[in-house]
C-alpha cells in the first residue's frame, strides 16, 4: 500500500518511525457532468475575478477571507514554519479506556506502518501495551495542513488509527428528538424484543452495495447496446398505521427471509407473537407515591371506622324499633285473636235460640 505520510510516533522518548497509509478506499459511483445533446464533457476552469482569464496550477495559492471580504495571503513556506510540534509526528497524549470515545468523533482511518527494520521492536512493543492494558492512545497530530485529533488501536497484528473530530466539531442533538409525549407499552417492546431476535446478527461479508452492481450491470447493458435490465418490483405490504400490527407483519417476514416460517402460517405466527410474555417492569415507584398511598389508606381506614360505628348505632336503634314493633304488632295480635274467638262463641249461641223457638211454636 502507497503510503500518504512519514513520520515518528512519539511514545515519551520512544520515537517509532511509522508510514501512513490509507485503510479504507471508496467504491462510489461516480458520474461525469455531460452536454445532454452531444455528450461533450463539462468540465470547470479557474478564472482570476480581476483578469477574467484562466489560470494553471502554478499560479494558484492559498488566501484567508477576512469578515470584509478582504484576502489575505499565506503562503506554504510561511505555514512551514508555525511552530506545530505535531508537524512529523503523532504525539501520544493519554491511555483511555475505548468506551471513552464517542462514536460520532470517528473520522478516516489509517494503518500505521513500521519505517524499516529499526522501528520493529518499539512499534511490537506499543501494540503489545495497548493488547494487555484493553486502551486506546490518544494522539495528536498535523497532516493536510492542518492539526488533528486520533486514536490508536490494535487491529490484527497492526496498528490502526482513527482520525478524530474535535469535541467542539461534534454538534448537540438538540431539536432532533421527537418533542411529542409518547407512551412504549411492554407489548410494543416485547415485539420490537421479538423482531432483534429474529433478525439476529450478520456476517458483515456477506453485505454488498446493490446499487453499485446494478448501476455496474446497466452500464454493460448499455456498452453493449442492449436494453436496460428491468427493476425487480419490490414487494408491497400495504400502508401500515398501527404500531403493533407494524411490528407483527415485520416478525413475520423476518421469519419468512430466513426460511424459518413458511409463507401460509401467517395466522399461527400472529397467535404466537400475541402470546409473547408480558415484560416485567423494573421501575421502583417513587417514595412521594408510597407515602401518599399511605395516607390514603390510613385516611380510608379512618373513614371506613367512623363507618362501622356509624352503622353499628344505626342496627341497634333498628333493632330496638324492630322489637317495639313486634311487642306492639304481637299484641294486636292477641287481641285480634280473642275478639274472633268471643264473635265465634256468640255465631253459635245464637243459632241454638232460633232453633227453640221454631220448636214451641209448632
């Protein structure tokens, strides 16, 4: 591999001569900007704004804007001599824990390359460090005219370095997050939980940009004068609006593209995800709320005493008004009684008379 820099890592007074060179290379499309009706290349010239005319390479330099519009010249030679101590070498400045490192930082990657025969010993030695202490090194260093961040690590048998964003280079994510109130339920979770598992993980091999093979693919077609291939048509699933059902099609055709649910068992895999066991919470309640509950419930056994008391005062009474009325409805009762009983005795006493006299006046 071409290397793009020399210089030395500085690891205090160790001093290892190292080639950078590029870890990573791009496979991007790339076009050419034509005339649409005779395929004439556009291309783009650099003209001087005083003289109006183009200029070669060898009259162009370097100029800072001012906040007026004014140019300021810097020249190469000028820049040469700032005194950056990282000009030729990637000074290491601490040992931190890789997890310390935001993600969002990561910029270029490079492998750093031992200079020769001499700069095998301490560059083995730096790898083995970062290896038994599971740190990264952060450097600094100066390359493309300008002072940089990056982080050491072990990758293989080499050393890698990331290029880093300054940390007032990485923006807040602020606006970004939805602002509106929303409520997760465990349902949801658990069928998010559901399609992770099925989706499970991936040899990063196995991917591929199937963008650029089918723009590789209609380039051919056209070279040789043949029609365009056609587009696959992607499957339509229809406008989902719920969540929940969103996330059960998903666990489904997940199943489905790894072979692990034929296509007709749509019904059993929809009874299995809705079975899928309730995700219990974690969350302790807030002693505020526990207190509160507590009151609440001495406040409602206070209450469901005076009640009881209440109703207790209430049965008696009613009890003593059931036994008056019973004393008073028992002996009305007997009274009723005996005023039947002497009507009866009189009904008989006086059929027994009609009877004598029918007698005597026969």
């Amino acid at each position: 591999m071409r290397s793009i820099w020399n210089g030395a890592i500085s690891f205090g007074l160790v001093s290892i001569p190292i080639k950078l060179v590029n870890a990573t290379e791009s496979h991007t499309i790339s076009f050419r900007q034509i005339h649409t009706e005779d395929g004439g290349r556009i291309r783009y010239r650099k003209v001087c704004e005083l003289e109006d005319r183009e200029v070669g390479s060898g009259e162009i330099g370097k100029g800072w804007e001012d906040a007026d519009g004014t140019i300021i010249p810097i020249t190469d030679e000028e820049l040469s001599h700032l005194p950056i101590p990282t000009a030729k070498t990637i000074e290491i400045v601490a040992f931190v824990p890789e997890d310390r490192i935001d993600p969002l930082q990561m910029d270029a990657a490079y492998y750093l390359q031992a200079g020769g025969a001499p700069a095998a010993k301490p560059y083995t030695l730096l790898r083995e460090a970062l290896k038994r202490s599971n740190k990264v090194a952060i450097a600094k260093y100066a390359l493309r005219g300008r002072e940089r961040l990056g982080m050491l690590r072990v990758v293989g048998d080499a050393i890698a370095m990331h290029g880093l964003l300054w940390p007032d280079e990485v923006r807040a994510p602020e606006g970004v997050a939805p602002d509106t109130p929303v409520t997760v339920r465990d349902k949801e979770l658990d069928l998010a939980d559901a399609l992770m598992d099925t989706l499970g993980e991936v040899d990063l091999d196995d991917l591929h940009d199937q963008y650029r093979e089918a723009v590789e693919e209609l380039v051919a077609a056209k070279a040789a004068g043949e029609a365009p291939p056609e587009a696959p048509t992607a499957p339509s699933g229809g406008k989902v609006l719920d969540l929940m059902a969103a996330l059960e099609k998903s666990v489904r055709a997940a199943k489905q593209s790894r072979g692990e649910e034929p296509a007709g068992q749509a019904a059993a895999e929809e009874a299995e995800v809705r079975a899928l066991p309730q995700r219990k919470s974690a969350r302790a309640a807030p002693k505020r709320t526990d207190a509160k509950k507590s009151t609440s419930t001495a406040k409602k056994s206070a209450s469901s005493g005076t009640a009881r008391k209440t109703t207790s005062k209430t049965a008696q009474a009613t009890k003593k008004t059931t036994a008056s009325k019973s004393t008073s409805t028992t002996k009305s009762t007997s009274a009723t009684k005996r005023t039947a009983a002497a009507k009866k005795t009189t009904a008989k006493k006086t059929p027994a008379k009609k009877t004598t006299s029918r007698k005597r006046t026969a």
